[in-house]
C-alpha cells in the first residue's frame, strides 16, 4: 500500500472512531499548546483513563502556562499527587518557567529549542510539534511502535531496534492533517491493533498488514531489567506522629517527604517488612524503629489521622498505613 494511502485510511478511520479527550477540543492555539504540554507531561507514563481527572483538575486550577511558571510547589505537587514520577511535573514547571523567560510566554515551535526544555525527549518534542504545531512529525510511541512492528512484521532483534523502527515509519507516510494523523496512530494501537488480541477485522489497514497475513501477532518483548534494592527504614514516632524528611539522596521520589532511609548494599539474613515496586526497582524495606530524632534539622512530623490533608507520595503513605496495621 503507498504511504499516502495507509495514511489516507487511518485519518478516514479516526475521523470515525476517535475517543473525545479533554485535551482535544478546538481551541485557541495558545490554550492548544499549554494543554498538548501538560497532557504529553501527564502521558509519558501513564495510561489516558488514569490521566484525563488528572487533566482535567490541573487545567481547572492551573489555567496557562503563566500560572504553571509562578504556582507553589505545594499545590503541584498536591494536583500530581497520585500520578507518579514526580520528576515530570517539576519539570513541567521548569520548561513553563524557561518559557516566560526566553521565548515569551509561547512555546517554541521547533524541535532543538524544545528538546533543550526540561522533560522534554525526542518522543516528546515531537508529539508537541505534531499536535500542539500541525507540523509533520510522528512520535514513536509505543502504540505506534506495535502497530509498524505488527504491519510490517518486524520481530528480529536487530529489526526492532530503535534506529531500524525510525527508518521504517516512513512507511506511514504523512498527512497535511498532521495533528489529527499523529493521534490517528496512536489511537489505531491503543484501540485496534491492542497488544492482546488486536481487532485486525476494524483495521483499516489491515489488507497489507504482514503479522495479519501470517495470523501471528506475537511481538518481541524488549525486556526491562528489574533490579532488587534493599533498604532500612527508619520510623520515629512521638505523640502518634511520624517523622518524614525531605528526599536530598535518592533519585526516586526527588525533593518529596518519605520517611528517612538508607540502601544497603547485599545484606545478610535481610528479613524484610515489606516490599514496594517503583517502575523496575523492587524495593525490600526493612523497619527499624528508633528513638532520638535529633539529628534531623528540619523533620516533618505527620499524624496518621490526617494523612489525606498532607501532599505525600503514595509510597509513603503507603508506608504509615502498614506502620498503622502492624
Ligand atoms: S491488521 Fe491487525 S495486526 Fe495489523 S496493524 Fe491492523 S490491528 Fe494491527
């Protein structure tokens, strides 16, 4: 199938198919771009359900970039809180902040200038450029990476490496609908070409799909390591409340309150108290429980009992909740 045509159908599909999203709406081009940055920010690892209350809340309380640039940390953090990789919406605020100062408020619409701002990748550059500029770029993302594997059947290594499946998204062609297009692919592998059990027979381009023609759609996993760490926990309690810290050492939960903790390198006879993933760490946390809290210059002391009024991370929620139950 020619590229203009593959990319002819897709649109006729999404022009049909698509699922209304709060960041999708006709807007003005100023609101278009503050909304394709937060909601990109929001996406990068995250799924759409989980993200569109979240977008909608910080939308409502964040309204424009200006407001993102001079807002408190305190209530970002508090509108993020439950979301994740907190890393991202500091940077969200750092690239609003370098966009006042440099580029006047309005978000620059090339790709060095953007990747240059903080958070930003090439992924992201180029859905900003997509979407928020109408510009023909096609952000490979991992919807529209399974759908270029599964049409063209890619499944060696040396066939799904990164720099192989660039060179083959030529293939999709482009559109002068770049916006619309650079969706259209990614709603075709989040609703159609799914990772289990794709629905070839609604796809539109499923005539000159190779894994359709060879009913394998199987994909080769590009495995993540998952590293184990260890850590002791410290919990000092006094008059029903705990001591958190704010995080300086680790590169998890950056700037954020957990309770003060050390890794430990290969313990012996490690009997942890429980365990946490974080993305492909698996943390075992062991509990010590201690007294003389001095040496912390500026603790935060926090009671069980009004938890929901502080702006935590869940893993240390998470934490005082087991603290509370055993
Ligand atoms: S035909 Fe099936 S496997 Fe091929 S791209 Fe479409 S949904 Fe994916």
């Amino acid at each position: 199938m020619k590229e203009q045509l593959v990319a002819k159908k897709i649109l006729n599909w999404y022009d049909l198919n698509k699922r209304i999203l709060p960041w999708r709406k006709n807007f003005s081009l100023q609101k278009r771009q503050y909304y394709t940055l937060v909601s990109e920010f929001m996406l990068q690892q995250t799924q759409v359900a989980t993200v569109i209350p979240y977008f909608n809340r910080f939308i409502e309380n964040i309204p424009d970039l200006k407001s993102l640039a001079k807002v408190e940390n305190k209530k970002l953090i508090k509108l993020w809180e439950g979301l994740g990789y907190y890393s991202r919406v500091r940077n969200l605020k750092k690239t609003a902040q370098v966009v006042i100062k440099n580029f006047n408020g309005k978000l620059p619409g090339n790709f060095e200038d953007l990747i240059a701002l903080p958070g930003i990748g090439n992924y992201t550059a180029s859905a900003v450029l997509a979407i928020a500029f109408n510009k023909p770029y096609i952000p490979l993302d991992g919807n529209i990476e399974r759908v270029l594997k599964r049409y063209l059947y890619l499944k060696k290594v040396n066939e799904i490496r990164k720099d192989n499946i660039i060179k083959k998204k030529s293939i999709f062609g482009s559109s002068s609908r770049s916006r619309d297009y650079a969706q259209a692919l990614m709603e075709l592998g989040a609703l159609i070409c799914k990772p289990t059990n794709p629905l070839c027979n609604q796809c539109p381009i499923s005539k000159k799909c190779k894994s359709f023609k060879k009913n394998d759609f199987d994909l080769t996993k590009n495995i993540k390591k998952n590293i184990e760490k260890y850590f002791l926990l410290k919990v000092y309690k006094k008059d029903e409340r705990y001591l958190l810290i704010k995080n300086t050492k680790f590169n998890f939960l950056k700037n954020l309150t957990i309770f003060p903790m050390e890794e430990l390198s290969k313990p012996k006879n490690f009997n942890e108290n429980l365990n946490f993933k974080m993305s492909n760490m698996k943390m075992n946390i062991k509990i010590q429980y201690l007294r003389n809290s001095k040496k912390f210059q500026s603790p935060y002391w926090i009671s069980e009992k009004k938890l929901d009024n502080y702006m935590l991370p869940s893993f240390t929620k998470k934490i005082v909740k087991y603290l509370e139950r055993n």
